[in-house]
C-alpha cells in the first residue's frame, strides 16, 4: 500500500509541477502548434503589418491554462488519495477504513469529473486545429 500511495503522490507532484511550466509557456505552445499548422500547409505570413494575435491563438492559449488549472486540481486531489492511502494502512482500524474508502471514492469521482472537463477542453483545441486546417486549405485551393 505504501508504495501504491508513493507512486500516487508522485504524479500528483509530476502533474502540479508540469502544469504549472505548461501554464507559463502556454502562448509559446500555441504558438508552435500554430506554426507546424501553417508550415505544413506552406503558408506564408505578412511581416509587414503589426503582429496581431488571432482569436484561434487566444482561445487556444486560454484553453490551455484552463486545462493546466484543471491538472493542478488533479494533482492534488491524487496527493490526497496517496495521503488517504498512507493514513489508513498505518492505523488498521475498520472503522476509519471504512470512513476513508468513502472518502477516496469521492476523490476518485471528483477526478473523473475533473478528467472530463479536460476532455472537453481538449476536443475545443483539436476542433479549433481542425477547423484552421480546413479554412487554410480551402484558401490555398483558391489560389491554385
């Protein structure tokens, strides 16, 4: 048991620590993400006006720190399960191993909700690349 709740409170760790890095270099990501889109499809950008940002990038970049928010929420909620774990194994009592089980079933719960707005988040991303694809590639049909 304890090295089950070790290995949860490590990716809780895992996942607090990289969302975090993600949520600070969530407009470089998109960026890049943006840029093999447009290098893919040989499109060119205009240098010569100012650089605005588009509202796929914004809504990208802040679906991304939605999603890192979320992870945080998931990491912690996986250190607590490891603590659960942990606390229960030491005492040995049926009784608070009963109120504990109860308790982890509803952090378990809680995650998979939490896991399921990620989803959502991440289907709005891959709807957003999608869609610029398309949009790129029927411009670039227009020009041919």
């Amino acid at each position: 048991m304890h090295i089950t709740s070790a290995a949860l409170a490590g990716t809780g760790i895992l996942m607090i620590m990289s969302s975090f890095y993600e949520a600070i270099y969530a407009r470089h990501t998109v960026e890049k993400m943006l840029n093999v889109i447009d290098v893919k499809l040989n499109v060119t950008k205009d240098a010569t006006g100012p650089s605005y940002v588009s509202k796929d990038e914004f809504a990208m970049v802040d679906d991304v720190r939605i999603i890192c928010f979320f992870a945080c929420l998931i990491g912690a909620s996986l250190m607590g399960l490891a603590r659960i774990g942990c606390i229960t194994s030491w005492r040995k009592s049926v009784k608070y191993t009963n109120a504990s089980y109860k308790r982890s079933l509803v952090r378990f719960l809680s995650v998979g909700v939490l896991a399921l707005i990620v989803r959502h988040y991440t289907c709005d991303i891959k709807s957003i690349t999608n869609n610029r694809v398309a949009k790129m590639t029927k411009v670039k049909m227009a020009e041919i």
